[in-house]
C-alpha cells in the first residue's frame, strides 16, 4: 500500500467519524454517551490540527501534538469503557457501585504502571514518558478486549441484545484495540513491517467506525426488564446482602434466635416451685379445698 493510499484512510476517518457524530445527535444518543461523543469530536478537531501540520508543517511540532493527542485519547477511551459499563448494569444499581469503584482502582493501577515505566526508563527527553502513554496504551487496549468478550458471555445474563448502541461501541472499540494489539506483537517479533502495521490499523480503524454508524443509524431493540432476569437479580441480592448484613437474613440475629429458643427449652425442661406436686395428705376441711400433712400412724407390735 502507497503512502497515498494510507492519506486517503486517514482523511476517510473524520469523514465517517462526523457521520456518525450527527446520528448520535438525531437519535438524542449523545446525552447517553457524552463520553463516546466527546471521543468523536475530539478525534475530527485533532485531524483538523495533525493533517495541515503533517503535510505542510514542523515534524518536530507534529511529533509533540501526536502524541499529546495520544493521551488524550487514552483517558477519553478508558471513560468510554466505563461508559458502557454503567450503560450494561444501569437496572442494577449495587453492581453497577461496585464496576465503577473497580474502574476507579483499574485507573490507580493503569498509571502506577505509567509510572513506573517512566521512572525506569534510562532514555532522556520524552522518550519515558513515551514508553509511559504506550505501556497505558496497551492496557486499556487489553481493557477494550476485554470488555467485550465479557459483553459476548455475559449479554444474555444481562439483557442486552447485540443490537443495542452499547454493545455495537463496545464492539467497534473491541476489533480496532485487538486487531492492535496482534500487529504490535507481530511487529516486535519482525513478520510485520511498520508500513503494513499502519495501514491494517488504519482499515481498521474504518471498518470499527463503520460499526458505531450501523449502530447509531439502526433502532435498537427494547431492553429486557431486569426484574425477569434471574441471574442478575440474584447477584443484585448477594452484594446487598453483604453491604448491610444486619439487615434480612445475616447470622447475627440467627444466631441470636437459636440462643432463645435453647434458653426456652432448657426452661421448660426444670419446673417451677409452682408447678411442683402438693404432698400426699388428708383434708383440712370437709369441703377438701385444702391439704396438710399428716405423719405417718405407728404400726402396733403384736
């Protein structure tokens, strides 16, 4: 492939990208997806900077504004994720509190590493903090991957249809950081040379922003109710379950009963002075309301 073809993918990019940007905005989809479509508009205003700069301007200029743009890209893609994770368990309010404080803790993690990485580096200049964006690269492409083998397992536990906005950005995002990540391997172990890496990840790039307009034009079906999932639900109970444990059925007030209903049968088990039996006697009066003892009688010696 030509360095004419590859200028052409890359012009073709804002191109679909702002046809997908106005079917976001007719189906009112935007205010779903702010951060999906704040990704958008800030990929066609930095094509607006990168192309005149790469065809007519300073290399070094474009060299700082690329990668800037980099990492841009990576805080806006880490909330995409994020994104479509809340949008999956909206009906579920505990799990979806617990997938944003992982989120939160994957994000602390994600940049020690960058850290890390560039606290290592021996190099001077950019080049750590270069090594730093490319090692956050890879782990939220890892993270993209991963979200949506967890959306093909786990959509018919969850109600969502394939056909649904979250899983088709999900799915465009999820091809583009595979098919990533495949050419980087292969173009450190040497098959794969650094022109064809560039164009494979430029088509498909294309073909993942052909996926969101497919989805964003076509009508997404009506989602299952959560309350007719059983899975879910019984997640949803679990996490309850073990945020209040006071509350429902928890072993404290199991217990607490099993120790009253021991201390009520050992009770019964020893009567009471009032519930002993009276001493054999006779009559103290002729109507018999009352007892008293009487000593036994002498027996006469013959």
């Amino acid at each position: 492939m030509t360095a004419d073809h590859q200028l052409a993918l890359w012009i073709a990019h804002p191109v679909l990208q702002l046809s997908v940007v106005i079917g976001l905005l007719r189906n009112k989809l935007h205010r779903s997806f702010p951060a999906f479509f704040g990704y958008l508009g800030f990929q066609i205003l930095s094509f607006c900077f990168l192309f005149p700069i790469h065809r007519w301007g300073n290399y070094t200029a474009y060299f700082y504004i690329y990668w800037a743009c980099c990492a841009v890209n990576l805080i806006l893609g880490f909330m995409i994720i994020h994104e479509v994770f809340l949008d999956v368990f909206r009906p579920y309010y505990t799990l979806k509190d617990l997938g944003s404080v992982m989120f939160k803790w994957a994000a602390l993690v994600m940049l020690l590493v960058a850290f890390v990485v560039a606290a290592s580096n021996s190099g001077e200049g950019l080049e750590p903090i270069l090594q730093a964006i490319l090692t956050v690269q890879r782990c939220v492409r890892v993270a993209q991957v991963g979200l949506v083998l967890f959306l093909i397992v786990f959509s018919r536990y969850l109600g969502v249809s394939w056909r649904q906005p979250s899983f088709g950005i999900a799915f465009g995002l999820g091809i583009f950081a595979g098919v990533e990540l495949a050419t980087f391997a292969l173009y450190v172990g040497g098959p794969m040379s650094q022109v064809t890496v560039n164009a494979t990840n430029l088509v498909t790039y294309n073909l993942a922003i052909l996926v969101w307009l497919s989805y964003v034009v076509l009508k997404s079906p009506v989602r299952v109710s959560g309350d007719s999932l059983f899975t879910p639900r019984r997640w949803e109970h679990g996490l309850n379950d073990l945020q209040n444990p006071g509350t429902g059925d928890s072993l404290i007030p199991m217990f607490e009963s099993m120790v009253d209903r021991a201390f009520s049968r050992s009770q019964a088990d020893f009567p009471t002075k009032a519930d002993a039996p009276e001493p054999v006697g006779e009559p103290t009066s002729a109507s018999g309301g009352g007892f008293r003892a009487v000593p036994p009688r002498p027996q006469r010696i013959q």
